[in-house]
C-alpha cells in the first residue's frame, strides 16, 4: 500500500471522517469524492458471492461451493483455499471487494441455525480451516471478513441474547478461530456478532474488540457491526468498532460526528476508524488513484460467470466433503447388467447444496442426482426414481426397492429447516422420513442412505442400511458428488467435523440451548463436542473424525522429536501412512494431546481428556506410503489461566490452622501455561480410533507463553 495514511486521515474533514464510519447503503462504504476515495462494495456469504441484492428473488447467479460444515468435514485446508478463491472470483465479477465471510462460530449444540455454515464443533479444525478459507479469498484481491466474533451459536432472540461463559473457555474454545484468522491468515476484516456475551454487545466492549483483538492480537483491520445490529451506544466511538452496517448510518456517521461536537467523544477514536476503513482500501489497492476519480465499485454491474474448471474442482471438493459413516461392502455400488437401482426419498431428485439465510446464494444450475446416477451406473443397469411422501409413495418405494438389486434412500433436511434466524426444534428427521427409511431398509438389504443436512441427524431409522452417508450441503455439484462416491468413481474423503450423538439428550448444551430470560448459559465450558462425550464417557452414535475409506490403511508407528519437551519449544511427530487396500483413497491423520494425570482432581485443574492439536490429510494410491510430519508448537500443552488476583489477600486472612489441604496453583498473571507433566500424543483415524499413543514429560513454567504462539 503506498498510501500515506496519516496524510490522507489529516486531509479528511471531521464530517469525512465520521462519514466513513457507516456504510452508504445495503453493500457499500460512504465515498469521499473530493479525495478520490471510492466506495466499497461488500457481499455475502460463505458459499457463494450473493451480490448487490436485499432480496434473494433478484440475485444474480452464482457459484455455490460447499457449505462450511462440508469444508469442515473435508479436513484439507488446500481444498478449502481452492473453494474460497471460487467464490471471491465471483464477488470481483459481482463488483465486490469484500466477502462476508468465513463463519467460525462453533458447533456448540446440533439445532443452532447456522450449524451449516460453521466448520466444526472443533476450535482448531476451524480455525485452520477458516484460515485457510481466508488466504484463499484475499490471495484474490478481496477482503475476507471472519465473523461473528463472539458467541453466536444460537438464532433465538439473537440480537438481544447473552452468550454467557467464563474467560477460560472463551479463551481456549470461542475466540480461538478468530485468533487464527488474524494471526495465521491476516484477515482485513471482521464481524461482531448480534448476540451479547456476557450481558453486553460486543461492539460496546473495549475489552474484546480493542483489548483482546487490536491490544493482544494486533489486529489493524475493519471491525464492522453485522447487519443492522443492536443500536450501537456511543461507547463503541470509543471501542475498536470501526464500522456500522449497513447505510444509511444510525448510530455512527454523522451522529458520531455530532457526539464529537458534543465532546461526548473522543476525534482521535473517529480518526482511528477512518484510518482502519481507509487502511483497507489501501491494501486492496482503491487509494492509488488520483484525487477525484469516480469512486469504483459503487455502480458496479454483476456480470457472474459460471466455468466449467469451477464445476470439476466442486465437484472434487464435494466427494472430498462426503462422509461414509457406514459400509457393509455394498458401496461402492458394482452391479452386473441388466441390474436394477431404486433411488428413493424427498430429497433424492435434488439434494439440497446450502442452507438459509444470507449464506444462500442463487445457483447457476441445480443437478438432479437421478440424471447423475443414471449417468454414473452405466449400460444395462436402470435407476428408477419413488418419492416415497405419504403412505401411497411409501408403499410404492418399497415395491421398487423389493424389486431392484440396490435401493438408495437420500433424506434429510434443506435450506427452510436448516437456516440463519431460527434454530431447529429437534435432530428428527422430518415428518414421514423415518418410516420411509425403515421400511425401504427392511425390502432390501442393500440400502445405501444417504443424509443430506448441515448438523447432526437422528439417524435410529438407518439401523437396517448396508450403508450411511453423511452429505453436508455439499454445494453445486453433490448430485454428481453422490453419484461418484455410490459408484466408486470417487472416494468419500470426508471425516465428520462434529460429534453425531445418540439423542440430544447426552448433548453438551443439552438444557442450556437456546438459553432464557435473554441469557444462554455455557455451562459446559470447555467441555464442547468429543471433549464432552469423552469426560463423561458417553457413547455416541458416529465420533468426531470418524470417516470410511473405499480402500484402508495403516498408521506406521510414530516418532516423536523428543521425550522431554522445554518451556516454550516445539515438537515433531513422524509417521508413515500406507494405503493397504487395492485402490486409492485419502487418509486424514489426527493427533489429540491428553493433558498428565486424572483431569478433574482435587485441587486440579479440569482439562479435557483429549483435544485436537494436529493433522494431515494424505491422498495414496493403492500401495503406495508416504510421510507424515505433525509439528505441535507449545501452545499445544497449554491452557489459558485467568489468574487469581485476590488468592494473595485471601490468603493473609486465612486462619493459621496447618490443615490448609491440597491447593491449587494461583497465578498471578493471565495468559497461556503450560503444567508440567506427562502429556500423551494420541495418533489416529478419529477422536475415538487411536492407532498410537506416545508420551512426552513436558516442563511446565511460571510464566505465561509467549502470546504469539498458536496451538498446532
Ligand atoms: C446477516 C448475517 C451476516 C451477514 C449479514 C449481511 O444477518 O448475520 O452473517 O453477513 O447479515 O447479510
């Protein structure tokens, strides 16, 4: 950027400054024509580049890739950054040079709205996945804007709720993919939430927006308001908030500017948020322009393409996204002409590829899976199709499926159930499905069903399938995806990016979802996802990274850098991954740290018994090995300790009585530590298919780690 900001903040007049403190309109920044500062045109989502449109009648069309929680389950960064450079290719052709995206809030409990958007239940998952989402987009030319920081993991009464937790878990689980994404991607922007955390809305918070992402996190990009979020008080002219969305302005604009006047705020603070709008532009090269110059972008026609090259790569990234839950060597589907397949349910002739709300994006086409399967089976094998609503087309999918080699049963959910602005009332399937399921499963033994949704799904009805796959809104070519997968063109490379439980019931949230009186209590603090099923040793219907192959493979055993790891170093673990089958498949190798000794002791502090810190995704041909390097930096050993500033004075007015039992450690200052002790490397398929257990002494220090560091 060869800007001279400063100057350009100095050449600005008040009214400028706090003019570019809220947008103009729906997608765009407030010009300053007299200094050629143009405008900035913004746009949805996470699956696609929506475009310049309030209503989704009237979007143009675009690429629709898949949605967050498939990217989550395929576990490749690389594939991520391929999909997000996608769609920020079609926000430039929509005129935009901001993408509102990627969600990383967590998938803290299965009914959330937006679980479909989000990556995983997981904090590190996402937070590799959302930076690689990131690079990819702003390797473009666009922004990327991470959001919704923080807490938005409920759509009931989201603009008024309160996400309530303490510091720890927010620190450890919540704000670490937003930590990522501006410390390992760089993100240029990012969106507060709706939500209150803690009783009050984020951009009124110093504490998150200027001490914890500018102060600790260096964070000197846009901070922006998601869309007509709660009136901002005047506390946020003095936060790092930087943005009101959309125009025209309410609380920021010209009644900041009034409240400077007033001297109820602080010019410098305006100054401030006119630089970080203006520093964007800069870095997305809208300031080299001469002074005067038409603003750019605010006109901008929308002119999407549609490229075959984008159709192949989805359609790689959604059989990459697909998780096999369940094969009893039905799949992949090999039938002898003449042969015959049912492909039964709601949601066969067209699965769904995204969810609702503003992630919903207009596709440039829609695939029907009858016409992809038919194309996939080959000569002499018919693929008839049965709906399978109501009794009469039950009964009619059960004859089909009695009378064909192999059924293929395709529910689930869609972008009604499944959107931004409202929650689900229950994992069930909807009305009628199971029962479809059910009796299809029990006319023919060779049942595939396929579960098209962006969250778990009570899947009880599938008890009698040959095989399960999991479909997580996989975008604009599933269809094909599915088609390929069930023959075997394809493999299923997706491993689950969130924990399938038995009922809600054994959830983490379970009674704190979606919270009361305006308040959601994280009660389960740390222990969100597998962290919880496994501390409480419950059994769950599929675990976390669970995912089958077409072909196996063997983890070789591993090597580790060292047996003694010092305060503040890093280690490496070494294996050898060969795919032991007779085709090719990928492999994604999962390392998990658990903490020494019993978590939850007297005096102790809790700790979950295994978390992700690492892992790889390998593709091999039959045969074929190769190496595998997992690096784990400190921060991997580490919990985030409050401190106890109040144990010192406590302590001088404790009775002198010896029995003062067991104590804990008392901190005084916060930050990352790292206990001392005998921590094991937990190498494996899935958070419950461990192949190798390593153990390594690592030292423990009185001082907090060095705050650059990330976990993995
Ligand atoms: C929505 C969403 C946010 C989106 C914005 C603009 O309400 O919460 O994710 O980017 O408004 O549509």
């Amino acid at each position: 950027m060869s800007v001279d900001l400063d100057r350009l903040v100095a050449a600005l007049r008040p009214e400028e400054r706090a003019a570019l403190t809220a947008g103009a309109d729906m997608w765009t920044t407030v010009p300053i024509e007299r200094l050629g500062i143009p405008a900035l045109r913004m746009s949805d989502g996470p699956i696609g580049a929506r475009g310049a449109t309030a209503d989704h009648q009237s979007l143009t069309p675009s690429v629709a890739v898949p949605c967050g929680a498939a990217l989550g389950a395929s576990w490749d960064p690389a594939l991520v950054a391929e999909a997000s450079a996608i769609v920020a290719r079609q926000a430039l052709e929509k005129g935009a040079r901001v993408l509102l995206a990627p969600t990383v809030n967590l998938q803290r409990h299965p009914l959330w709205g937006r679980n479909f958007e989000a990556f995983s239940e997981d904090p590190l998952l996402s937070g590799v996945l959302a930076s690689a989402y990131i690079e990819g987009v702003q390797d473009e030319g666009v922004a990327a804007t991470v959001k919704h920081l923080v807490c938005n993991e409920t759509e009931f009464e989201r603009y008024t709720s309160s996400s309530d937790l303490d510091e720890r878990t927010l620190r450890e689980l919540y704000l670490l993919p937003f930590e990522f994404a501006v410390r390992r991607a760089g993100v240029l922007a990012l969106m507060t939430s709706y939500n209150r955390v803690n009783g009050r809305h984020v951009p009124d918070q110093a504490r998150l927006v200027t001490e914890i992402l500018r102060g600790e996190w260096g964070f000197d990009g846009v901070v922006m308001t998601d869309w007509w979020a709660m009136t901002i008080t005047e506390e946020a002219g003095e936060t790092g908030l930087d943005l009101e969305m959309p125009g025209p302005a309410r609380s920021f604009g010209p009644a900041l500017a009034g409240a400077v006047e007033a001297g109820r705020v602080d010019e410098r603070h305006v100054a401030e948020k006119a630089r970080h709008v203006l520093g964007l532009l800069g870095r997305l090269g809208l300031l080299d322009g001469a002074a005067g110059e038409p603003a750019a972008g605010a006109t901008a026609e929308e002119h999407p393409q549609d490229r075959p090259e984008d159709r192949a790569a989805l359609r790689r990234a959604a059989a990459d996204s697909l998780v096999l839950l369940r094969n009893d060597g039905v799949l992949p589907l090999e039938l002898a002409a003449p042969a015959g397949v049912a492909l039964i349910g709601p949601r066969a002739l067209h699965p769904p590829i995204l969810g609702g709300g503003s992630a919903k994006v207009r596709p440039h086409y829609r695939l029907s899976l009858l016409e992809a399967l038919r194309a996939a089976v080959g000569a002499g094998v018919e693929v008839e199709h049965e709906e399978g609503a109501g009794e009469a087309g039950i009964e009619r999918a059960v004859a089909l499926a009695g009378r064909s080699d192999a059924a293929v049963v395709v529910v689930g959910t869609d972008e009604v159930i499944e959107s931004e602005g409202h929650d689900r009332i229950s994992m069930a399937l909807p009305a009628g499905q199971d029962e479809l399921v059910e009796r299809v499963c029990r006319a023919n033994g060779r049942t595939v069903v396929v579960v098209t949704s962006g969250a778990p799904i009570a899947l009880d009805s599938a008890t009698g399938a040959a095989a399960v796959i999991q479909s997580f809104f996989g975008g604009q070519e599933v269809a094909h995806a599915l088609a390929d997968v069930i023959t075997g063109r394809s493999e299923p490379g997706g491993r689950l990016p969130v924990t399938l439980p038995l009922r809600l019931e054994d959830t983490p949230a379970y009674g704190n979802f979606p919270g009361e009186s305006s308040h959601v209590r994280y009660s389960e603090g740390l222990l969100v996802g597998y962290r919880w099923y496994e501390a409480r040793r419950l059994a769950v219907a599929y675990p976390f990274g669970h995912g089958l192959s077409y072909t196996s493979f063997e983890l070789g055993a591993p090597s580790c850098s060292t047996d003694r790891l010092e305060q503040g170093d890093a280690l490496r673990v070494e294996l050898t991954v060969r795919n032991t089958g007779q085709r090719a498949g990928s492999e994604v190798v999962q390392c998990y740290v658990a903490p020494p000794g019993e978590t939850g002791r007297p005096g102790g502090r809790l700790r979950a018994p295994k978390e992700l810190r690492a892992f790889a995704k390998v593709r091999l041909e039959a045969g074929e090995s190769t190496g595998v390097v997992l690096e784990l930096g400190p921060r991997a050993f580490a919990y985030y300790d409050v401190a106890d500033t109040e144990w010192p004075e406590l302590v001088a007015r404790r009775p002198p009585t010896g029995d003062q039992g067991e104590q804990a450690l008392h901190r005084s200052r916060p930050g990352w530590y790292v206990e001392g002790g005998r921590y094991a490397l937990l190498i494996g398929r899935s958070s419950a298919d461990i192949a190798h257990r390593l153990e390594v002494d690592v030292a423990g220090g009185d001082e907090p780690l060095d705050a650059a560091t990330l976990p993995g």
